[in-house]
C-alpha cells in the first residue's frame, strides 16, 4: 500500500531498514521525519493488522497536533470513510482491526495513564524536549506484543533541544545507517540522519530562508539545523565555529602506521574530578589506515581514558595514581604492535601541577606514575590562551588537504560529549569557562602545545 504514495529516497531508506532494529531520526530540520514516522506507522498497521497497537507520543498535547492531521489526510488517502478517528481519545482504529493512539507525556504523573498497556510500535517524536530520558525509558515497557509480533521503537528530534545531550551520546555520534547497541535498553538501533536537502517535496531554497531567519544571531544552531550537525548546537560554545562533526570525526583505527612518528599520550589529572588522557597519532603528511588523507603535522586523539564516573562527566572515580597508570598502560597495550603497526609507549605531556613537590618527601604525582611506568613531562600550561588558539585552528583546519588539522576518533566518547558544549569564560571570552567539564578539552590542548614545529594556520574564526 505504500508503493503507491510518493515518498523520498531517505524515507524509502527508512523503510528499508529490518524491522529487527529500532530507529533514531535525529538529522537536521526539514526533512520530513513526521512523515516518515507516519509511513512506519502505516506499514506495521498493514502488516499485523488487528495485532499492531501503535503509540505516537510527543511532551505536549498542542505538539501532537500538527501530527494529527498529517495522518488524518494520510490514511485518509488510503482507507477513505473506512478510518475512523475518535478526537477525544485521540485514537485511529484501521478498518483491519489496527489502533493508532496519539498521546503526550510531560511528566511522571502523566505517565500513570500507560499502566499496564501494551503497544507494539512506540513513535516517540520531538524527544529533543525533553531534558533526560527517563520518561521515554519507562514508556519503553509498554512495548510487548503477542508471538511473532516484532515491537519496535523508534525515536525522532531536532538538534538544539533540552535533550541534546543525552541523545548525542545514545544515537547520535554514532556510525550513521549501521546497528549499534544501546546501553541504556540493550535493544539494536540504526541511526538515520537526514536534512532539508533529502526532502525533495519542498522549496528547498525556501526552507533555508526560514531556517536563517528563524536564528539569525546564533551561528551554532543554524548550523545544527542546516546541516544536522550536533556538535554545534550551543550558543556561544566554546568550540562552536571550529568544531564539526563531518570535519573532525573519524572512524576507529586498527592501528598507527609504523612509518608513522612515534606517537605519545597527553594526561590531565583528577581523581575527585574526572582524569583524561589520550593517544595521539601525528601525520608525517600520508594516508591514514582509514583511507583519509592528513596533512602533515595533523593531530589525530585515537583513543582516549577518562575515569569518570558511569553517568556523571563531572564526577572522578577516585582513583590513585597507581589505578590510572595502570589503565593508561592497558588503554596503550590495547594497540597493536607489529611490523605494519607501531607500539604506543605511555609518555608525554601532562597538566603542569602534577609535577609540584608535596614537601612531604614522598615527590610529586608524575614521579608516582614514573613508578608507576608512565612517563610525563610538563605541558607547560601556563599560556593557556596560546594553547586554545593553537587547538582552535587545528580543529578549524581539519579536512583542509594542506594544513594540518586535529581529528576526534568516534569512539572518543568523552571528549565527543563535552566538547561540543564547553562555553567561554563570562569574564575572559578568549578563554573556556573551566567550572566546566573540560578535562579531555585540556588534555587535547597539553597535545596541540607539544607540536615543536610552528603549525601553519588559516585565519580563525572566534
């Protein structure tokens, strides 16, 4: 039945994806993800017929609206008088025996009206409204159906919402239109990004002058928007106008050429606060394993540790000096080393006060880790605004085919997490706000400050 409505590429590549996986849109705006929503709802009602018990699900009841009378018009199209909508209930009954409920859920109290019903395809729209997960996690329970049924849940939003956080880090920096396991339910997602230009049903030209005239004075966001991109989505973030996705991510690697110079970690301590450390890989100007070109001197973090506690990207672990080393150590043992990869050998340069004496005679913090096996050696952080600028321009330059660039490896979660929402210092714009999150930040600045070779830059973007 819908082989007969028109439908775009990406729609149809919704579509495609096994109905064993569970869905995240989440691309830029524009893209027709309602409508999308609408055809997944259509299909499981044809396919399972009086077993298919359909939930579409918003924050608020004036949100479901506009939703409402794309599928009265919709299954208008298909079933004629024969579908039948009861306004009050806010419920569609197909004329093969299907339900299709439209609802809305704000908080826990408003929640208790699900108790102990069933649905078996759960279509969570706008989720970018709300702040955490919580509610969405618990309606997730409802989602049972009889044997042979397949429930499934699929998940929609915007980037720039309230809940941005949250849904960068379960859907969004993930491998896009690839299964992934969601930690959270344990169920397999695929990632479906998309944006104005793949909804070929509108003035796409048009649209973008919405878009620029709905955020005309915050770059980040239309960004976001346009493109769907959802490291930029905070105003006046520290890293907004360098940092992009599409530019400084990159996939995992099997390892470091051996051609390759010899690469290095970087370490910001903590232990009530969270410590960050990475590996870096520096381009003499070739071919990573990845098949992407990085000019030489580029900085590539592939990997990174932080002892954050599992939820709290502001919390530490606790650990000692003798715990982190040694997770450095596996995180470095971690990567191959043989004749086509090099071995990562813990040293490098690490945040300056670890390298105070206590007075106590028991020495500093690095000459625990020295102890310990791991070998630092002052980042000299005093400059930090040297150090900022220098790791601005990198990540600015990143993509360019002849300067170097700094480069985020996907599975960075950490860095990936809070870099993207780093503000400026109130009293110092030039500065990042360190109340903030910013352990990985200041390990990839310890990083960018060892290059000894001066890095040739374009002009930078503040």
């Amino acid at each position: 039945m819908i082989e007969t409505l028109q439908i775009s590429p990406y729609q149809n590549r919704i579509l495609s994806v096994p109905e064993a996986f569970d869905l995240a849109l989440l691309g830029g705006r524009g893209s027709a993800k309602s409508y999308s929503l609408a055809l997944l709802a259509l299909r499981h009602v044809e396919q399972y017929q009086a077993k298919a018990r359909v939930l579409y699900i918003r924050r608020t009841h004036s949100g479901t609206a506009d939703f409402e009378a794309l599928c009265r018009d919709l299954f208008a199209m298909i079933y004629g008088t024969a579908i039948r909508f009861n306004g009050q209930e806010g419920l569609f009954r197909f004329p093969n025996g299907a339900t299709m409920e439209i609802n809305q859920i704000e908080d826990a109290s408003s929640s208790g009206k699900f108790q102990g019903r069933s649905f078996t395809l759960l279509l969570a729209d706008e989720v970018g409204q709300f702040q955490t997960p919580d509610l969405l996690d618990r309606l997730r329970s409802n989602l049972r159906g009889p044997q042979g049924i397949p429930v499934r849940y699929v998940v929609a939003a915007n980037p720039g919402g309230e809940g941005h956080s949250w849904l960068l880090k379960r859907h969004a920096w993930q491998i896009p239109w690839q299964p992934y396991v969601e930690p959270a339910s344990g169920r397999t997602f695929v990632h479906c990004p998309g944006t104005f230009l793949d909804n070929p049903f509108i003035s796409q030209i048009e649209y973008r002058k919405q878009l620029e005239a709905s955020a005309p004075s915050d770059p980040e966001l239309l960004r976001a928007w346009l493109e769907g991109d959802w490291t930029t989505h905070v105003r006046g973030a520290f890293f907004g106008q360098v940092l992009d996705q599409t530019r400084n991510l990159v996939e995992r690697w099997p390892g470091i050429p051996e051609r390759w110079p010899a690469p290095y970690i970087a370490h910001d301590w903590g232990s009530s606060a969270p410590s960050g450390t990475v590996i870096i890989a520096v381009s003499p100007g070739d071919t990573g394993p990845d098949g992407k070109w990085y000019p030489r001197d580029s900085l590539i973090a592939v990997d990174e540790l932080a002892t954050n506690e599992p939820g709290r990207l502001d919390r530490g672990m606790g650990y000692t000096v003798p715990q982190v080393a040694e997770l450095i150590k596996e995180m470095c043992a971690r990567w191959p080393n043989d004749r086509k990869y090099q071995k990562v050998r813990p040293t490098g340069p690490a945040d300056d006060s670890i390298f105070a004496r206590t007075g106590s005679g028991a020495g500093s913090i690095s000459d625990e880790f020295r102890r310990a096996g791991v070998s630092f050696f002052p980042a000299k952080k005093a400059d930090r605004l040297t150090g900022w600028n220098v790791m601005r321009r990198l990540l600015q330059d990143a993509g360019k085919p002849d300067l170097p660039g700094l480069y985020i490896a996907r599975h960075c979660e950490y860095a990936w997490e809070t870099l993207p929402t780093i503000g400026r210092d109130p009293r110092r714009p030039e500065d990042l706000d360190s109340r903030q999150n910013d352990h990985l930040a200041d390990t990839l600045r310890y990083a960018c400050l060892r290059q000894k070779r001066e890095v040739k830059v374009g002009p930078l973007n503040m």
